[in-house]
C-alpha cells in the first residue's frame, strides 16, 4: 500500500536484504561512506564518497569521490574526482578529474582534467586538460572497426570541447541554440 517508494522500500527492509543488496524492480538504494549500493531495473543507487553504485536498466547511478558507478542500458553514470564511470547504450557518462568516462553507442562521455573519454559508435567525447579521448568507427576500406584516438592539446583538440568521429578524425560537435 502507499507510493511505489513506501512499497518497494517495506519489501526490501521484511525480506531482509543487506543495505547495499537491492534487488527490487522499481527501488533505490542509497549507502553512506565507503559503502555499496545496488538498485533493480528503473531504479536509482547513490553513495558517498569511496563507494559504489549500480543501477538497472533505464537507471541512474552515483557515486562519491573515488566512487564507482555503472548505469545500465540507456542510463546514466555519474561520478566524481578519481572515480571510473560506465554507461550503456544510448547512456551518458561523466567522471571528474583523473576520472574515466565510457558510454555505449550513440553515448556521450565526459572527463575532467586528466581523464579519459571513450564512447561507442556515432557517440561524442569530451575530455579536459591533459586528457584522452577515442571513439571507433567503421571503416569501409578494410571492412573492420577501428578505433581514432586523440590527446587533448594535441593535433588541435581542445579541453572542454566536444568531438565526435568524421572521414577517420574528430570533429568540434556544433552546439544548437
């Protein structure tokens, strides 16, 4: 009875699941320091700092310094300085400094200064000073994927910029107004 929240939530504490265990579709789970968090498919898994989160499909997951968070299909990862973030296919994933981004097809990876960018197939990347950024794509030539990958600083790549992959090399993503 009550919202889907106050349900899911009266499950998980009655069936006595561990607090960084969530297997519940529809759940959230959320951890303090140095703690783990896991939710089902739509769900949402946030943690503090030096933990990590999971989330299901369509999810989103967060994760504090040093963190590590992981979204599944078409979800979205977040996560802060020195963290390692995943995203699924059509995902989005962002990490701070030192930080590596990777998203799946047609995602969009962002890193701080120092990081590194990856992002599948028709994806964008984008990376601050001093990072890396690489995206495959489909050479016909060969008949075979293959991967261009950039330094920021180098060959004209710009920190904060966005890129994606045209004719074998990156080109400046146009912001719409």
């Amino acid at each position: 009875v009550g919202d889907q929240g106050s349900a899911t939530s009266y499950i998980h504490t009655h069936l006595g699941y561990p607090s960084n265990f969530n297997p519940i579709v529809g759940g959230t789970a959320t951890d303090g320091k140095h703690g783990k968090a896991m939710a089902g498919n739509y769900g949402t898994a946030t943690v503090d700092d030096f933990g990590q989160a999971t989330a299901g499909d369509y999810g989103q997951a967060t994760a504090g310094d040093f963190g590590q968070a992981t979204a599944g299909r078409s979800g979205l990862a977040t996560a802060r300085n020195h963290s390692q973030v995943m995203a699924g296919t059509f995902g989005i994933a962002t990490a701070g400094d030192y930080g590596t981004a990777v998203s799946g097809e047609y995602g969009r990876s962002t890193t701080g200064r120092g990081g590194r960018s990856e992002s599948g197939q028709s994806g964008v990347v984008q990376a601050g000073e001093l990072g890396s950024i690489s995206l495959p794509f489909w050479d016909a030539n060969v008949d075979r994927y293959r991967v261009i990958v950039g330094y920021i600083g180098e060959g004209g790549l710009e920190p904060d910029v966005a890129y994606k992959c045209e004719n074998f090399k990156f080109v400046k993503v146009c912001a719409t107004k």
